[in-house]
C-alpha cells in the first residue's frame, strides 16, 4: 500500500480480526510507514449499526471503571462541564471512562481550566457522559447506560 503521507509505497498495513467477549468482533489496524514514519492506531467494532447516542449518569468508581469504545466518528459532550471533543482523526479509543477524561486532560492540557474535569475524574464530582455516534459503533459497557438512536451531524 501507499503511505497517505509521502506517497511511498512502504506502508506496512495490517488489519487483525479480533473476538472480544461479550462485545463480538473487532478489527484492530496497525499501519506504520518505514520511509516517513507516519503510524495509525484503531480499534473498531466489525460490524457497523444505526447512528446512536449514548448516555451514562457516572455517579461511582463503579461507573468510572465502564469500559468504554469511542470510535473515530463520535464526538462526546459533558453538560455538566461544559466540555465537548470533536471526532477524531481517523482512530477509535477502547478505555474505560475515567481513561477517556485522562485523554481529554492530556490533549486540553493548559488551553483552557480543567479543574472541572479533574474533579470529575477524582470522583468528585458526577456528570453525564454523552457520545453521539453517527456511525453507530460506539458503546459504554455499564447497565445504566443508555442508549437512543440519534440523527447525528456527523455521519460516517
């Protein structure tokens, strides 16, 4: 394959299909280039579904430790916060949801105050974590989860 980057053809593309327990199939994509260096990291359900919203009211260290797929479509919301993140570039995210703050923390870093969200990740503080998936691929593994179709803005 051709590097998307510099055009080489040193891309070294490999796409694993991966059974996850409970939660089914996922294909795990490893590409690097050996010429530029560019790599690319995903994680993502095999098979796609409707446009969905997810929400879940994290009130315990229980809900903190939920398991959480964001895929590369899904941009999040915490009302409570005030605290949006957009897509992302081409690669989903497995984590758990106070692993999902973590990555938010570190790419917010000193643009705006994150003493809110810190809170939030210390448990001290609940909120509502909601992902809008317009591919539909997203999922929060937690029972109060809850889960409508949406009419997303950002298909895939």
């Amino acid at each position: 394959m051709k590097c998307p980057i510099c055009r080489n053809e040193t891309l070294d593309a490999k796409d694993y299909l991966y059974e996850v327990p409970e939660e089914g199939k996922v294909v795990l994509s490893n590409w690097e280039c050996s010429s530029c260096g560019y790599k690319f990291r995903d994680v993502k359900p095999y098979e796609s579904s409707e446009p969905k919203r997810l929400e879940l009211v994290v009130e315990n260290e229980e809900d903190m430790a939920s398991l959480v797929y964001r895929s590369s479509f899904a941009k999040v919301y915490i009302p409570e916060l005030g605290f949006e993140a957009e897509p992302l570039n081409g690669s989903g995210a497995v984590t758990t949801v106070r692993g999902l703050l973590e990555i938010f923390l570190d790419q917010i870093g000193n643009l705006m105050d994150t003493h809110d969200l810190r809170e939030a990740m210390e448990g001290k503080r609940a909120f509502t974590l909601v992902i809008e998936d317009g591919s539909g691929l997203s999922f929060i593994k937690n029972e109060k989860t809850k889960v409508t179709q949406s009419l997303s803005l950002f298909p895939p």
